[in-house]
C-alpha cells in the first residue's frame, strides 16, 4: 500500500516515468503484481560484487562466526550470545543509531570483537575490501533477523566462501541459500 501510494504521487508529478519495482523473493513479487504495481523478481543480492566479495585463502580464521549488521534491536544480536569466538562488522546509520541499544549490545556480548565499533569516536564505514577481509576471517557467517529485506551480508559471506547460519526470516535473503551450505536454525 505504501508503494502504491508512493508511485501514485510520483506518477502525478512525472507521467512520463515508467517504475518496475524489483522484488527480492518470489513472493514480494507476486504482491506487487497483485496490486498492480510493474515488479521484477530480481534480488537485490544478485548486484553484489564476487571481484569484491570472494575467498580469502591464506587468511587464517580467527573467529569461530561473524555478524555484519547495523546495531538495531531487529537484527537480534542477542542470538549470538552463546558464541565465543564472535567478530561483529558494523554500519552506523545516524537514522537508526541508539547508543543506548549499541552498549545493551555490548554488555550482552562482551567477549565479541567489534571490526569497526559504532561507539568509538574514530568510528568509519569499512571499505568492501575491508569488510571482505574481517568475513573471511571467521568460519561462518550470521544472518539473525526475522524480517528483513536481502540483507546484503548474507551474500557477501556466500561469495566470501563462507557457510552461513540463519534464523528463519521474511524479505528474501534466502534467494540464494542451499542447505549445502546454509542452515535455517
């Protein structure tokens, strides 16, 4: 409905712009197309660099798991209390940043080693290199949220060669998941 209401305005403004929405699951594909609304199942993970994102070799794996996530309450880092060898990758969005929630996180994970910590004062986006480097060096990649768009993670720990532990979720990360190298826990 958002979407909807979102084209209409825009298409008042600009009646010459054609819009096709791309849909990262099967099925946000056919709810777009059950309102009316030009989709294209194309998953927004199939435009993630493999020159980028790609295996590291001779990296040695310090960490047992990895989480690339921003620090929000949905992406339940929580779940990753139990495991000891943890490397968190974090994006702070000023939009979604509560410092409060980053220390709760911190307080619950406190063995974890944060890759670029979003408390810090010299906090900065990693590089994609530099997050395809801090990936490889663990043994698994986490995808933790229930509802969630393709959360690009999911695919750079793919491409990086990493297997991958998910929850079960909604959005479409799963597009590219196998149970040969993925599990749903």
């Amino acid at each position: 409905d958002v979407l909807a209401r979102w084209k209409a305005r825009h298409t008042r403004s600009h009646p010459n712009h054609r819009m096709i929405f791309l849909a990262n699951s099967e099925a946000e594909h056919r709810r777009l197309a059950a309102r009316g609304l030009g989709a294209a199942w194309v998953s927004r993970n199939a435009l993630v660099s493999p020159v980028t994102f790609r295996p590291l070799p001779d990296l040695a794996k310090r960490f047992d798991a990895v989480y690339d996530a921003r620090v929000c309450p949905f992406k339940r880092h929580e779940l990753a209390a139990g495991i000891a060898s943890l490397a968190l990758v974090t994006a702070r969005d000023e939009k979604y940043h509560e410092e409060a929630y980053v220390r709760s996180v911190r307080a619950r994970l406190p063995h974890a080693h944060w890759v670029n910590d979003p408390l810090s004062p010299d906090y900065r986006w990693l590089s994609g290199e530099e997050v395809n480097e801090a990936i490889n060096a663990a043994r698994v990649g986490l995808c933790l949220s229930a509802v969630e768009g393709a959360m690009i993670a999911s695919i750079q720990y793919l491409l990086a060669g990493l297997p991958v532990v998910s929850t079960p979720s909604r959005g479409g990360r799963d597009e590219f998941f196998d149970p040969d190298y993925v599990r749903i826990v």
